[in-house]
C-alpha cells in the first residue's frame, strides 16, 4: 500500500470540493481530490441521458442561483448563466376555465391581468409584489454574508432591520402566507420554494429555512440557467484546478479516516491500484456528513429523507396548452402542476401518511428554450428540447418497499396530471428511441442515494440551517467539525446547499486562516 503525503485531501469532487480546491492550490497549497466515482461533478454533471441523441441533460441539478458573482470573479470562470424572463406559469382549471398565472421576472406585461384573472381583483397582485419586496431586505442583507464567518443572530437581525425578519426567520412560513395572500394558488405558488427538496409541513420552521435559500441569491434571488449545462461548470473547475496541479482521482472511494497529532490517514479503494493510503494535515468533506461520519467512525447526525422524484425529458416539440398560452412562455420559467396551498398540504398529508399522493405537486422548465447549446446542431435544427420535471411530497420511504413500482406509479400520476392542461398529450410529444420507447427517465431518492451518494436521496445531504450562529456561540466559517483540522465543504455545511460553491469557499479559508497564523 503506497502513501501520498499532501498538505489537504478532499473528499469528494462535486463542484464544493472543486471551488475549494481551485482556491486553495491558487495560494500554493497541495491538494488531492479523491472521488469514488469514475467521473466527476456531483449532482453538477451534464450527461448523454438518452444514448441515441446527443443531448446532454443537467442529469440532477439544474439551475443556478446561489452562486456568488465573487466566486466566478475570484477563480476567473469563463461561466455564463441566462435570466428568465419569466419567473413562472401556473395552469389553473379549478373554476372550470382553463387560466393560468404568469409570472414575468419584472412583472411586467400580461402579469397583472393575470393576477385579475385567477383572483377576481387587483389585490394580490399588490400583495405579490410587497412580499417580495419586503423579502428583498432579507437577501441584500444576508447575501454579502456568505462569504464572511457566519454573523450571529443579532447581527443579522440588526442589517435586516424589518418586519421581515420575524417574519421569515422566526414564525412559521404557512402563518406569513396567510397572513399576505388569501388566494389559495397564489399562496402556493409562494409556498413551493420552501417545499423543494424539504419535506415539511407549511406550518413547519423547515419550509422557512428552504424558503430563505431560494430566495438569497446573489441579493436578488433570482434563479438562472447555466450555458452548457451543469457540466460546464465543472469543465470550468476542473481545468482550473489541473492547471495550478491539483490531483483529482477518479473511481477512488474513501473507506476509513482517522487522526492523530500528525494528521490524516485516509484510507482508500482504487478501481485501477487497488488500496492506497493518503497523507494530510487537513481533510475537507465534500461528501455528506453522513457519509463522512461513516468513514470517521463518528456519529451521524439525523435528517429529513429527500423528498423528489425527477424526470428528465427529450422532447420532438412543446405541447400546446389548454389556456392558449404560448408554450414557449409557459416553459421558459418555472412550470407549477398543482402546487396550489390547499394541493401542497394535503399532498404533505398524504405522503406523510405512507401514500403516495392522489395529485404531486411538480413543477418543470425547458433549459432549450433558454440555451440551445446543450443539443447538437441537429437536434436543434430539429426542434427538439429537453423538459425537467421536479416532483415533491415524495419521501424515500415510500419507495423502500417496491421502488420501481412506485416510481413507474408516480410517472404516470404526473403525466396524467401535466396532461389535464395540454392540448398535446406529452407521450406524444416525447422524442422515441429506435425501439420505441419514450426518451423519458425517473430518478428517486433511492436512485440519488445509489448513483451521487445523497443520503435517503436528500439533495440538501442534511437538513438546511440558517445563515447564522447564536449569540453565544463562538466565531465559525460553519464548516468545523468535531475534529480538528475537518472541515465540511459541501451541501451540509452551514450555507450550503445548492449549486453555490459557498462552503468549498469557506472551507478552503478556514484551511488558509490556521495556515497563514
């Protein structure tokens, strides 16, 4: 068993281990990046989805937000995102008409009307646009944050400085809600960012948490589609990384991790050398907290199951829809299927309960429509587009027992539904391979667990914290652990969570803080 002495390893080459590899080889440090996979990304990859096409797909993650300007800034990323001008579109048929909320990002244009039309007057339209007004504070404050040691609670309360505050960071989600909006789609429309990834109850501190980190980014919240895919990305990242002489070792797993006043052994399984052993002075995780602790001989800590099912699509064309809206619009921002309130809690119930829901709430977006690039010229030419769909309420536990048969369930459930507001059924929009079957997969939690490493599936690795320490408590970059010198620089850091590279940032100044003295 050969050893290989480096000042940091880096478990895991998502794209947090990448970002915080990049900064620390960039201040002279030796780094190593060990990934178990035989590629690297994480959930950031874009692959060749469906053999036959070349179309590659942002297979997990899928869009950007939380990704501070500094760090593209910073490593010099040649990475470009595109803004929506649309926010979102809601098919709406429960008044026995086929409506729909549109949402434009600026609210510009037919929004109004629209907000008329599903809730009879100008009201909530009015009170759309002070909620999110008011949460703006919230994000222009806590945003310039992320990148510092954690504030306490005081001090962040103190830059907010408005009723938001309390709003968002100290009473249940579901009470503000009601509280602003009596529309029952509007309210849930609203709820959703609190519900992706998180399963919880409206009423629960959970969807608070959730609901702040998608709404944060860069002080606007808003959410963008990355050019090339996820993958380019990590493209970006890893030349960097190479380039200053980071070593990244695929199909690597790291099976044991122990200290000692010298360091770090890891302890590893090499799908071409065999068993190897590194050398550190310090260790970054950018592996769950669960994995890690697995690894350390630690305890766990304890968390929510992931809670999606996503499906990724290729398509021949848009389907039109039964309100007349032009497709092209109604996909280009986020897409809401039942995901009114009333839809939302019931389908928490349910899920809750060990059922699958009778209606998921889902929401999806067409990357293509944004960014073409990720087709080839003749896909393109064509016609076709990618469609993402995002399902929630869907606990792992519910596919524990059968989960194949659960999955192919909840596919079904959720083109029935999407089909209710189409004039074209999606089957036959879907593009076939040569056999003849639909360009159409189904990832659960179960398959997130198996393929990234996701514990119970759960796309945040552990359950979100808020963006700050107690008053009491001492000064932290949120990425320590219980033993020194082992930081945590992914999703389950404190500020992680996401497509951010936040706490890659962080755990690499953390390392460059105790090396500079």
């Amino acid at each position: 068993m050969g050893q290989n002495k480096y000042q940091v390893v880096i478990i895991g080459a998502g794209h947090n281990g990448l970002v915080a590899a990049c900064y620390l080889a960039k201040a002279g440090v030796s780094v190593a990046i060990l990934e178990a996979n035989p590629e690297i990304g994480g959930a950031s990859v874009s692959q060749r989805v469906f053999a036959e096409y070349d179309a590659r797909l942002s297979r997990y993650s899928y869009l950007v937000s939380l990704l501070p300007e500094q760090i593209v800034k910073d490593l010099g990323l040649n990475f470009k995102t595109i803004s929506r001008s649309v926010a979102s579109f809601t098919p709406d048929n429960s008044s026995g008409k086929n409506l729909g909320l549109l949402v434009n990002t600026d609210l510009s244009g037919e929004s109004a009307q629209h907000f008329r039309d599903i809730t009879g007057s100008d009201a909530e339209f009015a009170n759309w646009k002070q909620f999110y007004e008011d949460v703006s504070k919230l994000a222009e404050a806590i945003s310039p944050t992320l990148l510092e040691k954690l504030p306490t609670r005081s001090e962040l309360r103190s830059k907010v400085n408005h009723p938001i505050w309390d709003q968002i960071m100290e009473q249940p989600l579901g009470e503000s809600l009601e509280a602003r909006f009596s529309n029952d789609l509007v309210r849930g429309v609203v709820l959703t960012d609190g519900l992706i990834g998180t399963f919880t109850d409206a009423h629960e501190m959970y969807a608070n948490i959730c609901f702040l980190y998608h709404l944060i980014g860069n002080g606007t919240g808003e959410w963008k589609v990355p050019v090339g895919g996820m993958g380019a990305l990590i493209n970006e990242l890893r030349a960097l990384a190479t380039s200053n002489g980071v070593a990244i070792l695929t199909d690597s797993k790291v099976t044991k991790l122990t200290s000692s006043a010298d360091g770090f052994k890891v302890s590893v399984t090499n799908g071409q050398h065999g068993d190897m052993e590194f050398a550190s002075d310090f260790v970054l995780a950018n592996c769950a907290p669960q994995v890690l602790a697995r690894i350390a001989g630690t305890p766990s800590p304890e968390s929510l199951d992931g809670s999606q099912i996503k499906i990724n699509m290729l398509l021949e064309k848009l389907p039109r829809l039964k309100s007349g809206i032009d497709s092209k619009q109604a996909f280009a921002g986020t897409f809401h299927i039942d995901e009114s309130y009333s839809d939302l809690q019931l389908a928490y119930k349910q899920a809750k309960a060990g059922k699958v829901p009778d209606r998921i709430p889902a929401e999806m977006y067409c990357h293509t429509l944004s960014d073409t690039s990720i087709l080839s010229p003749e896909l393109v030419a064509q016609g076709m587009q990618t469609l993402t769909l995002f399902g929630i309420h869907l606990p792992a536990s519910l596919f524990d027992k059968n989960a194949e048969a659960v999955k192919l369930e909840v596919k079904e459930k959720l083109l029935a539904q999407l089909n209710e507001y189409l004039v074209d059924p999606i089957e036959e929009c879907l593009a076939k391979n040569s056999d003849g079957s639909l360009c159409i997969e189904v990832k659960s939690p179960l398959d997130i667990e198996k393929e990234i490493a996701l514990p119970r599936g759960n796309i945040f690795h552990k359950d979100l914290s808020m963006p700050f320490r107690e008053d009491d408590t001492l000064p932290s970059w949120g990425v320590e652990t219980k033993i020194s010198n082992l930081f945590l620089c992914g999703a389950g850091a404190i500020r992680g969570g996401g497509v951010s590279g936040i706490p890659g940032h962080n755990a690499a100044k953390a390392v460059l803080e105790i090396l500079n003295g």
